[in-house]
C-alpha cells in the first residue's frame, strides 16, 4: 500500500519537462536577443558590403569585403532592413565630404547598392575635359604612378595608368589624396558637359575613370546613374575584412587559402 504521507510529483515537476522546455525557451530567448542585437549593430553602425564590380579599380578591388560606417552622414529609411518606407529625409543628417568613398542607393532602383566616390557636394562645377577631372573650373591635380593591369569581373584584362589624384577638401577637411585608374582619353566619359550639383544631391564617380557607370551619365538609359539624391546614401566604406580572387570554382576547397589576397585584410579605404 501506498503511503498516504508520501509526497507524489507529477511529469511536469519532475524534473522532465519543465526544465526542458526551459532549455528550449533559453535558446530562443538567446537567439533572438542575438539577432536583435546583429541587425541593430548593421542598421546603426556597420554593414558589411562585397564589391562585385571593377568601378573603383584600384582602390578596391573585385571580391572586396568591406564594412561600412552607417553612422557617418545619419540615417534614412534605406539605412533600415528592407527600406520600409517610413519616413523621408535623414535623421542626425551629415553632409559627406569631397572624396569619401560611399555606398548608396542607385537612382532608378533603389532596391541595388552602388559604391563610389564622391567628388562634387552642392554647388560644386564638375566636368571632365581631355581625360582630367575639373572641380569649380579648377584642374584637380594628379601624379603619374606608372602602367597599372587590372581585372574586372568579367576577369577582362584592363591595362593603363594609375595615377594619385588629389580632390580639394571640404568643410574644413584636408585634401583626399586617392589612386585612379585611366584606361583611354576618349569618349564621352573624357569631354563632358559642366554638371552643376543641385542641392540635397552629390555627384559620384568611381574611381576606374573609363570603366564606371557613374554620375557623368544622365540620359535615359536605365544604367545612368546622375545625380544622386544625399537621401541615399547608405554609409562610408572604411575597412576591407576580406578580399576574395575568385579564380577558381568554388567547390575547390582546397584552394580557398590562395584565393585570400592576404595583403588586403583589414586595409582602410580611402
């Protein structure tokens, strides 16, 4: 018989369940903490960004992995996961400066992330004549650095010269000392028309001079990119973490180590 005085305990305190189903809770609680916290940190601080494209030849290169500074000109709803459609204009606002490397949103479709560098702010006279970039109908100066061979990512081979370009400080900031690369001084790209940056926009351009869809094309094609509104901008690129070759498929595993172009890690951007 049993002992009327004995204490019976049913599943749920026994040790079983409840402590499971406290483990469970545990991890969930942990993982969404997790993931609050990830998207916090890269919707108010840094984002990562890979460059697929050879525009900012030489300054960064196809496979770059980057982070980008959220908080460097404020914050608009493109800066937020998805872009909901918020709220317009930007918040803790910041003005970028002649010469920063940029990400933003492209003009016809603002689902696509453009990087670039940006050379004319609001007010600003840009026009290229004969190859060399004018800035309020001053020459920017520039220093031949020798013959330059690039690959884009098409793995096209791309021979030039690279040269140091110096763009005129803004609000008070230095000059930006910065590589480009000159594949020709033909085409339209090398003898535009004088851009007059309107307010609230910037002008852009990569830093790959002859092989760049960038701010001195304002047609109608749907690659135009033109002015770029400050409302799109994403954030400024400071650091590469990664930076990938690429030249060997990806189930080659084994040569992953050679693809890493070692000298690259954690290079600032400028």
């Amino acid at each position: 018989m049993d002992d009327p005085h004995k204490t019976h305990m049913s599943p749920l305190s026994s040790g079983g369940i409840l402590p499971a189903l406290r483990g469970v809770w545990d991890l969930v609680r942990t993982i969404v903490i997790a993931g609050v916290l990830a998207i916090g940190v890269r919707t108010v601080l840094f984002e990562p960004f890979n460059i697929p494209s050879g525009s900012m030849i030489p300054t960064l290169q196809v496979g770059d992995y980057l982070w980008v500074a959220k908080y460097s000109y404020g914050y608009s709803h493109f800066s937020l996961p998805w872009s909901p459609d918020l709220f317009s204009g930007r918040i803790f606002e910041s003005v970028p400066h002649r010469g920063d490397v940029a990400v933003f949103r492209f003009t016809r479709d603002t689902s696509i992330d453009y990087i670039k560098r940006i050379v004319g702010l609001p007010g600003d006279r840009v026009q290229v004549r004969g190859g060399e970039l004018y800035l309020n109908d001053v020459l920017v100066p520039r220093v031949g650095k020798g013959d330059y061979v690039a690959v884009d990512e098409h793995r096209t081979r791309m021979e030039g010269q690279r040269f140091q370009e110096t763009l005129p400080g803004s609000a008070g900031a230095p000059p930006v000392e910065h590589d480009i690369l000159k594949l020709t001084n033909e085409g339209f790209q090398n003898d535009t028309p004088v851009y007059v940056v309107p307010p609230g926009y910037f002008f852009a351009m990569g830093d790959n001079r002859d092989d760049s869809a960038d701010s001195r094309f304002m047609g109608d094609d749907p690659e135009d990119l033109g002015f770029v509104p400050m409302e799109n901008l994403i954030g400024q690129a400071k650091w590469i973490f990664l930076s990938l070759d690429a030249r060997y498929p990806v189930w080659e595993f084994w040569m992953w180590p050679a693809e890493i172009r070692w000298n690259r890690l954690f290079m600032g951007v400028r």
